[in-house]
C-alpha cells in the first residue's frame, strides 16, 4: 500500500535515530565528566548513596585534619614542657649542691639562689607565651574550672580529663571507706614506775623508718619525754616520730608514728643491746606499715596512694590529694564541682560526645607546679625564689628538695598523659580514619564514577547506531518517492 501523507518507516526511523542520539550523547557527558551519575535522572538510587557517602567522606577527611592539628597541639605542649623538666632538674642539682654548706661559702650559696631565681622565672615564661596559632597552651586557660572545693577536705585537684556530654557541670563526689593511716608502734605503760615513768634498765633501740635507720642509747631510769625528744630530733633522717600516747600523762605510753601515710610507710623499733628485755615485752609490734587512704569517686573505687586519689573512667580521670584529717574520716564525703573548661578535640566524622576526647591542660606557672603539703599549707616552686619560706639560702632545703620533686613528678605525668593521648588515641585514629577514607572513597567511586572501558564501547555502539539510524531514515523517505511512477 503507497502512501505519501504518512511515512511510517521514517517516523520509526526517527525515533530510534533519536534514542540513539541520546545514548551518543550520555556516553560523550560520561567521558567528558568521568562520572556515571550527573543528575538524578542517571540514576535515582545511586545518587541517594553517593551523596550520603561524599557527606561521609567530608566528615573523614575533616576528621583527620582535626587529628593533624591536635597531634599539632600537643607536640607544641609537649616541647614547652621539656624546657620545664630540664629546668626544673637544673634546680634540683642547685638545691642538692647548696645543701653542701661544708664545701661551698655563703656566696656561692647566693649564687645557686640567683640561678634558681632565674630558671622559676623562666618556667612561668613559657607557661605564659606558650601557644599555637594564639591559643594559651600552659597558663591555665585550658585546665578544668572548679567550684566548692573545700580546701580542709581537698588539698589539690588535678583534672586530665572530664566527660561532660549534655551536661553543664559534673559533680565529683568523694566518700573515704577506708581511712588513710601512718605506721604506728605503740609502747605499753609498764615500761617503769607508775609514778615517775622512767626506763627500768638501760636499752639501745635501733629506729627505721622511710627515711634511714639510726641507733639510740638510752641509760635506765631515762624519763619517757628524754626518749620521745630523741626520737623526733632524728625523725628527718629516719622518717619517723614520737608521742606520748597521753601528751598529759608521763606513764601512759609511747607512740611511734611515721611521718607520712600509705602503704609504703613504715615504722621498725628493734631492742639491739642485751639489756631491756621489758622494751620488746611491751612493744605492740615490732614492725609496722601505715594504710593508703580508700574512697569512692562517683560510685567508683578510687585507687588510693597515701593522701592521694586517683580515678580513671570513660567520663572522668582526676587526681585528688585529701587533707589528713579529712582522709582519717569515714564519717563524711565531700562534693565538688567541674563547671568547665578543658580542651576538646573533634576527631570522628560525626559531631557525637563518643567521637570527640578531652583533656585539661592545667598552669605550670611557679605559684601552681609543684604543690607539697608541708606542715599545714601547700607550698609551690615559687617558694623556693629570694624572700619565699624554702629559699636556699635559709637553709630549709629539705622542704626545697620535695617541692622540686613533687614539680618533676607533675611535669613527667602531664607529659606521660600528652603523649599516651598522641600515641594511643590521635595516631590510632588517623590511621583507623584513612583506611575508612580509602574504603569510602572506592564505594563511592564504583557508584558514581564512570567506567571508561565500558563507556568507550557503548559509544562505539552509539556511534554505529546514529550511522544506521541516519542511513535507514534517508531510505524511508526516499521510499515514498517511489508512488511518483504509479503517475506514469
């Protein structure tokens, strides 16, 4: 049947001419772009996907350059205080070298004061112009802020670190179970006479504590108070005291104490000579230790070190020194309060509390490094500069000595916490984060991105079938040319 209106064959032929065209053209886009997916209508699911995946990678990738600059941070810390430490062990040999009053003259103990003077200044200027990219490292401005801490309870807190999710505070409750003791040796009464307390035979006792150990000789009939007095003129080199067990009482007893709390401490009186069998009689012990003070933090058993606490959980790792009378009661509890403060550091790609760490970075100024309690008060490394109580020049060095040592301890923690923190959490996280960022990226690449071997052989096959289409197309509409003949 000839009919010339309507041209059948050519209207097919144009309409697979135009789908061939439309593949020629999606596999040029997909070469020229290098992506499978341009626009939604490429493929709906897909974009779906990718998009979530691209918003995943954004977050790793912003994760690992957080994990960078807090490594950063730290690193610039950490380089800070190891011209503390040096310094600090610089003014530990000047205190040991002025204790040397038989070798050096008053000048040149003067001297090693001058130095010393020098070496404080100098850490509390780097506490104050340490920094990175004009953000205060060590003058405090990161450490944890507290509120209502009793001082007669807590001598000194020492925050590393403080969870406080949703939270605008975290209370710190502290609950002493078991109290903090010294060694203690107790000499019953019957060591003489009710009625003048007085030894009944001449005794040599050999004293040791903590310290050392030293011999004292004692003559029968020696008054109980000559006894005590001699103990405690030796208790600097052998860390242990003396009492009357009734300070009223000449007859009531002798209790040997050491001068420090914990396990570590203790107290061993020993009868060394042949005479004063009744000493040993009478003695409660002959050896004793002291008890490290136990208490739950926060519904936690805190291990205990002598006076001092320390607690470590997901939410909260502190350090606590107690009072002595306060670490002595299991009667009370004291609460205080974390209102802020601390440096947080993002470092998932996701803005969740279990992905971010944070960690308090407190002074290291002279007024807060090296906190010893000594007699009733704290005493800090700026004690020990020209015209403080433990200067070395008024020749109160073992106070100078343990307040150095306690600054060296502090120092060597906060660097130990920094560089567990770089080591065991930023290191680990970036390599954890790259190979999320590696896996991510393929997946979202075999979604999106396009397959040149095969883009390149369907546009081979589009190429052809727009050579065919445009072929068969010219044929039907020469076709319809043929009805001219029928007209003769």
């Amino acid at each position: 049947m000839a009919r010339i209106n309507t041209n059948v064959p050519s209207l097919i032929s144009q309409a697979n001419l135009n789908r061939a065209y439309s593949n020629l053209n999606l596999r040029l886009e997909r070469l020229s772009t290098g992506l499978r997916i341009n626009r939604g209508s490429d493929d709906p699911a897909g974009l779906i996907a990718s998009e979530r995946l691209r918003s995943e990678l954004a977050g790793l990738r912003k994760a690992i350059s957080n994990s960078e600059r807090a490594t950063s941070v730290i690193a610039t810390a950490e380089g800070a205080l190891a011209e503390v430490a040096d310094l600090l062990n610089s003014i530990k040999g000047l205190v040991v070298e002025a204790a040397n009053t038989g070798g050096m003259s008053e000048e040149e103990i003067e001297a090693n004061q001058l130095q010393i003077d020098s070496a404080i200044e100098s850490i509390t200027r780097i506490s104050n112009t340490t920094n990175f990219a004009g953000l205060q490292l060590l003058n405090g401005g990161l450490d944890y802020l507290t509120s209502a801490v009793t001082s007669s309870q807590i001598s000194k807190t020492k925050i590393f670190s403080a969870f406080f999710g949703s939270n605008s505070y975290i209370p710190v409750d502290v609950e002493v179970i078991s109290s903090a003791q010294t060694a203690q040796i107790q000499l019953t009464a019957n060591y003489g006479t009710a009625a003048d307390g007085t030894l009944l035979s001449s005794v040599t006792l050999e004293i040791a504590g903590n310290d050392g150990v030293q011999v004292l000789a004692f003559t029968s009939g020696t008054p109980v108070s000559t006894v005590v007095d001699a103990v405690n003129r030796i208790k600097d080199s052998t860390g242990v005291s003396a009492t009357l067990t009734d300070i009223t009482d000449m007859t009531s007893g002798i209790t040997l104490n050491s001068t420090t709390f914990g396990s570590d401490s203790f107290v061993r009186v020993k009868r060394i000579s042949d005479s004063g069998d009744f000493f040993e009689s009478q003695l409660s012990n002959e050896r004793d230790v002291g008890q490290d003070v136990t208490a739950v933090v926060n519904g936690a058993l805190a291990t205990g070190d002598g006076l001092s606490l320390a607690i470590k959980t997901p939410t909260l790792n502190l350090e606590l020194l107690l009072d002595s009378t306060f670490a002595q009661q299991t009667t009370t509890d004291s609460t205080f309060y974390i209102t802020g403060g601390g440096a947080q550091f993002q470092i998932g790609p996701e803005v969740q509390f279990n992905q971010q760490i944070n960690v308090g970075l407190s002074s290291v100024a002279a007024s807060r490094l090296g906190g010893t309690q000594l007699g009733s008060q704290l005493n800090f490394l700026n004690s020990l500069m020209t015209g403080g109580d433990n200067n070395v020049t008024t020749a109160n060095l073992d106070n100078a000595s343990s307040i150095v040592d306690t600054a060296i301890d502090e120092i060597s923690v906060l660097r130990g916490q920094l560089g567990a923190m770089e080591r065991n959490t930023l290191q680990t996280n970036m390599r954890s984060m790259q190979v999320a960022l590696e896996n991510v990226t393929s997946s979202e690449s075999k979604i999106r991105d396009a397959d040149f071997a095969y883009e390149t052989s369907q546009l081979t096959r589009a190429q052809i079938m727009v050579q065919a289409g445009t072929t068969v197309l010219a044929t039907a509409n020469a076709n319809a040319q043929s009805v001219l003949q029928l007209l003769g």
